[in-house]
C-alpha cells in the first residue's frame, strides 16, 4: 500500500474517531442574568465545560431606548470574569427576549429592533456572511454531528414579529386559581401572531430537513399552560400551530429549551398522535422571582434559587439516551431528568396505539 494511502487512511479513522465520541454532548443553557450581578452561576457552568452553552435571553438587562447604554450593558457582561471564564470553555449561542431586545415585554412595534439587532449580533460574534445578518430578525439553524447522528439547533425569535400582548381588562376577574393580578389574555384572533409568517415559512423549511435530535430555544416558555404572565400560551393558535407544523412534517427529536421566568422547570405536554413535547426552562443566572406560576404540564422544579441548565446528549448509549439537568449556584443538582430519544419519534405513537 503506498504511503499516501495510509495517510489517507489513518485521517478517515481519526475523523470517524472524532464523530463518535465516547463522551456525551453536553449543551450548558441558562438565561436573566444582569450585567451589574457577579454572575457566579457562569463559572459555575464554566467549571462543567460544556461543549456549547445557549444563552436564552434577557442576557444583559438594557431596558433602553438609547443605544449607548445598550452597549455599555453588553460591555459589563463582556468584562465579568465569569463570563470569560465560560468564552474560553465553550461556545457560545444566545437569542433574546425582551430585555436585550431592548424594552420590557416589548414585541414588533419597538423603534429601535434594527439597531438593537447590529448591536446583539455583533457582541455574538455573528459572522459576517451569516444569514441572520441579511434576513430582518434574528432567527438561525445550526447543525451539530455527534456519534454519527445530526442535531439540529434552531434558534427562535420570539420578539421582532410579535404582536402586542393583550391586557388582562381591569373588569375581569380573573380565575380562581390565580392568586396574583395577571398581566395579560390569551389572543383569540386567528390574524395574531408570535413569530411572524416569515419566520414560520423558515421553520417548516427546517422542519423538513433531515435531523436524528431538533433543540428549539425559545426565550419564553413554549409548553407551559397559561399563567397571565409572557409565554406561547399567549397566542395559543401559535402554539398549536407549532404541534401542528411538527406533525404535518413529520420532524421528530423536537425538543424545547426556554428562560424568562426567573425559576427553573420541565414542562411536558402530550398531544394526540405527537410524541411528548418537553419544555426545559433555565431562567436565573443572577436573577430570582418568589413564586412559581400554576402549570399542569409541570414535571420536574420548580427551582427558585439562580442556577443554569446542562443537556447530555448521548447516542452511544444502549438508550440513546438525553438527560437534563439543573444545577443551582451552590453546585447542587436540583433535578435530573433523562428519557431515550426514541421516545422524541413517531414511531413511538404508534408503538403505544398497538399496545391499547
């Protein structure tokens, strides 16, 4: 055999080395946490050295309408050890919510979105020829292999197409299991909408390509019930449009991560002839609340104390196996859950209406 070829060899063993890693991919997530915080929940991840880490908005807390501030609140982060600490370790991904975006709950109709954008984009890092630099919003797919199987990233934007939300009427009552004033109600036109059409045009596109896992990151929370406050369950013929989209294309290995709320949960919703759909929330790098909201479709949390989320994601186990977990700032475990990613299929539904 000539040398070349046993160079050539040897690269294509390495390579295929490298694709099927013995170690799980792990995936770091968190979100809210405020620029002027010592963020100690980032060295924390930092410490676990996640392959990726997704920030999942209000990653810096502006509340601006003056540009300069904005950026000020993003050099703050960029200059917390902590946060370089976790730079150096991982790779880092992010989508926005209100905060960064620029202003509180705010949707569509904030002025300065474009600006905010250039501004969010390039503290990313974004690259230059990226499509989210030519295309309005900041929606993107990324692709990750690992084991021999494609992951498939789709980062959400949850505020540049949004409608205003609608005011909870101060004559309306609210129900009896709402211990606290809501903010907002549900749309119930059919003209409303959360991502906007382009953006859903995208993501059916995504949808239809050939993926074995799909990590959707959403900034708010996408399977929680209603609560008054900001979620999907605000548009909720959005929201059922998303299990619709997923069962006219046949995507399977969908799999939500989503911040917002300052406390931590896994949410869980099953719906007739679609795989379980699971909602990790990792809400509270540096920011808390004191109460959780009611949501049925909780299984896991919540957890109130700051934290950050970790997904392992490993295909070589027997199970194929995909654990999340959260961990608070004092490096205790608060949940683990795992589950196989057969269970993220159609195959699945059928395999259980066999067995009635």
């Amino acid at each position: 055999m000539k040398p070349s070829n046993v160079i050539s060899i040897l690269k294509l063993i390495c390579l295929l080395a490298g694709s099927l890693s013995a170690q799980p991919l792990r995936i770091g997530l968190g979100s809210c946490g405020h620029q002027d915080h010592e963020l100690k929940t980032l060295q924390l991840a930092s410490e676990e050295k996640p392959d990726l880490f997704i920030f999942l908005g209000d990653n810096v807390y502006a509340d601006t309408k003056d540009l300069s501030k904005m950026k000020e609140s993003y050099a703050k982060l960029a200059n917390k050890p902590s946060f370089q600490a976790l730079k150096k370790v991982s790779r880092l991904l992010a989508v926005w919510d209100d905060h960064d975006y620029g202003w509180n709950d705010s949707g569509r109709h904030y002025e300065l979105k474009e600006q905010s954008k250039e501004v969010f984009l390039d503290f990313w890092n974004e690259p230059t020829q990226s499509t989210r630099r030519s295309h309005k919003g900041i929606y993107h797919a990324e692709w990750i292999e690992h084991q021999g199987k494609k992951i498939q990233i789709l980062l959400l934007d949850t505020r540049t197409f949004r409608d205003d939300l609608r005011r909870w009427p101060k004559d309306k009552p609210r129900p009896k299991q709402y211990f606290y004033s809501l903010d907002y109600e549900p749309y119930t036109n059919a003209d409303s909408t959360l991502l906007g059409d382009m953006q859903w045009k995208w993501l059916e596109e995504q949808f239809m390509q050939a993926a074995d896992l799909r990590i959707i990151c959403s900034s708010t929370q996408f399977g929680v019930e209603f609560n008054g406050y900001e979620a999907w369950a605000n548009f909720p013929l959005e929201q059922q449009k998303m299990f619709d989209l997923i069962k006219k294309t046949r995507a399977e290995g969908v799999l939500f991560l989503s911040g917002d709320v300052h406390y931590a949960e896994l949410s869980m919703q099953k719906h007739p002839d679609l795989y379980p759909i699971y909602d990790l929330t990792a809400s509270g790098l540096s920011m808390d609340w004191y109460f959780a909201t009611p949501n049925t479709y909780r299984i896991e949390g919540p957890v109130m104390t700051n934290h950050f989320g970790l997904l392992s994601i490993d295909f070589l186990n027997k199970n194929k196996e995909i654990r999340m977990e959260v961990i608070d700032v004092r490096g205790n475990s608060r949940f683990d859950y795992s589950f196989p990613l057969a269970e993220l299929s159609f195959s699945s539904v059928r395999e259980k209406k066999s067995e009635k």
